[in-house]
C-alpha cells in the first residue's frame, strides 16, 4: 500500500514538473513567434526597399536618350518542300534491318523559369480601408480574378524617355504589387508556361488601362521585368511596343539585335519599322522560352471527329477537341524545335475518350503488334496534306491539334505517334529530322527487328507515321542514306 500511495506522489510530482516545462515550451514558442514576425517583417521592409530601389535605378536609365535600331527580316521556318502526297509502301517491299546513320543527338534544352529579384509578398487590405474591386480577366474561356479598381488610375502623358521613367516610377506601388502577386499565383497554381503567362500579363494590363493603350504597354511590360522576364521596351513617334528576349528562334516575328540579345517585337502591326529602344537589363532577367506544358482552359467542345485505323477498322475513336485551348495554340508564336512540340502531351479531355480505346486495342499484345496498331492508327486514321496547303506556310502543330485541323503532314503525325508510344507503352522514343521530313524511332524493350539507328549507344527502332502502310522498322528509302538529326525528348 505504501509502495502504491509512493508511485502516485511521484507521478503528482512528475505531472506538476511536466505542467512547469509546458509553461516554459509555451513561452518559448511565444517569444520565437514573436521574433520570426519580426524578423520576417524586417526581410519584407529589406526585400521591398530593395526591389524599390532597383525599380528607381531602372527608371533613371530610362530617362536616357533611347538607341535607334533597324528591324531584322521575320523569318520561316526553313524546311524544304513536303511531298504533295504521302508516300505509300510497295506492298511487295521485303522487310529489311539496316543501319541508319545519325547525327549526335540534339539534347532538350533544361526548362527555367524565370524568377521575380525578390519574393513579391503583399500583405492583407487594412480593414479600415475599402478592399478593392475584384475584376475579371477572361482569357480563352477562362475567367481570372484580379483586385483591379477602377479608382486606381495611373496617366502617361506622352511617350519620350522622361514621360515614360516618371510613369514607370508610378507603378512601383502597393496597387501594383498586389496585381503582380496574383499574376505570378495564377502563374504557379495553373502551371502557365512562357507564353500563356505573356498573354495572361497583356491581358490584365489592358484591363487595367482601358485596352491596348501605350498605358497597358509600359504596366505590361513592368508586370513582366517584375516576374523575372528578359524584355524591353520600344516606341515610334506614336506607340509603344514590347520586345521579347529569347534565345531560341521564333519565326514570323520581326526582330531586333541589341546588346542584350536578339529581341522579337510583339506587335506585329509595327513590323519592319526602325524603332527607338530602351536597351536596359533589368536585374536576374531571363529569356522567354517556347516551352510548352498542357494548359488549362474552360471546355468549350469543337465538335466531334472520328479517327479509325484502315488495317485495324475496330480501333476506333471519337473525339472532341477544346476549342479554347486550339484558340491558344493557333496564337502560339513558331519554333522548329521540335522537342517543345512532342513533349506537350495530349489534353485530358482528348485522352479520356481516346486512350481507352487505343489501351483495349493494345491489350495483350507484343510489343511489335501494339506498336504496329498505333502506327496504322496514326497513319491512315487522319487526312494528309502539307502545311502549305493547309495553312500557306510551315507550321507544326501540337498532338491536340491534329485532332483538330483536317489535315495533318510528317511532323504532326511523328509528334502524335511519339506521344502515343510512351505514354501508353511507357516506351522511349526520339524525332528523326531529315530536310523535308519528320519521323520517329522508338526504342523497344523486347529484340525488335527492322531499319534501326545507333543513339548513345542504345538501339532505337525507325517508326515512320508518314510512311503509309509501313510497319515499325521501316525506313522511307530515300532517307536510308541520309543522316538524320536525332531530337530528344525531355
């Protein structure tokens, strides 16, 4: 008994000693809080009394004489011309397994994003202040909210360098700030790559000042120096205009060769024109790039289409593509990297009614039949006609859009065909570039037979989605000689 009344005094005492040390952890905790706040509330004061002053900094070089510059032709992608027909096989062509040459692989390029200087914070709107009006942005279908407000007006009064720095000077504000923080939540919530973030920015700064006014150009053009983005700014005698950096070439845009780089005007109506430039860097700036991921947008249907297999008439589907996002890609300025193409996977909606038809037509099959299903597939399942035909000038398009256009040529048929191996035999596969043409090689698990190409050592097999007929393995023969660029996906 003694033994027992001891054991519950020691754990009175205990409980008692534990309650003292939860006091103690208690304040502890508090005083760290405490002193994180403040610490944070000082980084925030220091990040944006930074940022200030390099905004400053960047307006006072504005107010410099701007650079005169001649514009550079805008180019087409250099391709030479497709064959008015697609090539069909000779039905009484032997297979064959021959050695293609190659050129060393041409690695994809490492995606960066680019970053604000500092982390663009904006604390809640005081209470006793009237929280500002939330506007709505709509773009390709899909609405964005943003705390724009009408009372909130900012005035350029004309456009020389002086004008321009002293309203730039305007923007570095609170109102802005909070504008820009929802620009870049938007930015990482929905996955917006280069470009769709572009138009997102154009958009909310017409928005703000009333449309496509040189006001929208000059808040445009903060929105982006302020995520991270390599750009300047230019103007005639009359408008303002907004180049791009990029170190990748983009086609059918005017350009400029600055200091900083090759620069593409983005108002096409000014193309060719000699233009006064603001040649500046700002701080941590990087190119734009024409990377691509799978954008969301709201459903709008384009109509149903029906693509059937002519070797394998019961691999058929229907299918509806988004109109918003073909909306999106037909605005998509051009790259002959084909890498940004192929790796742009298929919108969800398209794959729901697609991949679980091709998925039963695959199931249970070698590796040599199911890859022979989706060539066929490819091949004969859409229409074939060349860009110039379709379009009057070379344009590849994304694997939604061939589901889209009428007609599809070499390289949209290789995009598709590359997508559909790997995501539904989780296969490897790489582009073969020869001039004027497109196609695929796949590298196979099992020993494959067939026309074949060495890359890092690997053994890939050719798969031709132009080369109508034609199962995996086999080589168009004009091209078995030819040394084909070997493009990597990422």
């Amino acid at each position: 008994m003694k033994k027992t009344w001891l054991f519950i005094v020691c754990l009175c005492l205990g409980a008692s000693a534990f309650g003292q040390a939860d006091d103690e952890w208690d304040k502890f905790l508090n005083q760290s809080n405490s002193q994180f706040e403040q610490f944070k509330q000082k980084s925030d004061q220091n990040y944006e009394a930074f940022r200030k002053k390099i905004n400053d900094e960047y307006a006072s070089f504005m107010k410099q004489h701007w650079g005169s510059f001649d514009a550079k032709p805008m180019e087409d992608i250099p391709w030479k011309p497709e064959p008015p027909k697609p090539i069909v096989i000779d039905p009484k062509k032997k297979p064959s397994a021959d050695p293609i040459p190659c050129n060393p692989p041409i690695e994809p390029k490492p995606i960066v994003k680019p970053q604000p200087i500092v982390p663009i914070k904006v604390e809640p709107q005081p209470s006793n202040k009237p929280a500002p009006t939330l506007r709505n942005v709509i773009m390709f279908g899909t609405t964005y909210g943003f705390s724009i407000d009408n009372r909130h007006t900012v005035k350029l009064n004309g456009i020389s360098e002086n004008e321009v720095a002293t309203f730039w000077e305007q923007l570095n504000d609170l109102y802005f700030d909070r504008i820009l923080a929802e620009c870049l939540d938007y930015r990482e919530k929905r996955q917006m790559c280069d470009w769709a973030y572009y138009l997102l920015t154009k958009n909310v700064a017409e928005t703000c000042c009333g449309g496509s006014t040189n006001e929208a150009v000059v808040l445009h053009m903060y929105l982006l120096t302020q995520s991270g983005f390599k750009v300047r700014i230019a103007r005639n005698e009359e408008r303002m205009a907004i180049l791009l950096g990029s170190d990748e070439k983009i086609y059918r845009y005017t350009y400029y060769v600055l200091d900083g780089g090759i620069f593409y005007l983005m108002d096409t109506s000014l193309k060719g024109q000699r233009l006064y430039i603001f040649d500046h860097a700002f701080p941590k700036e990087h190119s734009f790039s024409l990377s691509q991921s799978q954008q969301d947008f709201v459903l709008n249907p384009a109509g149903k289409r029906t693509v059937t297999s002519r070797r394998y008439p019961s691999v058929s589907a229907t299918v509806e593509t988004n109109k918003n996002l073909i909306d999106f890609y037909n605005t998509y300025p051009l790259s002959a990297e084909w890498q940004y193409y192929s790796a742009t996977s298929l919108s969800a909606g398209l794959k729901k009614t697609l991949y679980p038809v091709l998925r039963e037509a695959i199931k249970g099959k070698s590796e040599v039949d199911a890859a022979n299903i989706l060539i066929n597939f490819v091949q004969t399942g859409f229409e074939y006609a060349t860009d110039d035909k379709q379009f009057g000038y070379e344009r590849p398009l994304f694997p939604d859009e061939t589901f889209y256009y009428p007609y599809s040529d070499c390289e949209d048929r290789s995009i598709l065909y590359a997508n559909l191996v790997r995501e539904l035999m989780g296969l490897e596969a790489v582009l073969l570039h020869y001039p004027g043409h497109l196609a695929t090689a796949v590298r196979f698990k099992g020993n494959v037979s067939g026309d074949y190409l060495m890359v890092d050592g690997v053994k890939y097999i050719v798969c031709d989605p132009t080369y109508i007929g034609a199962p995996i393995g086999t080589a168009m023969p004009q091209f078995k000689e030819v040394k084909a660029n070997v493009v990597k996906f990422r």
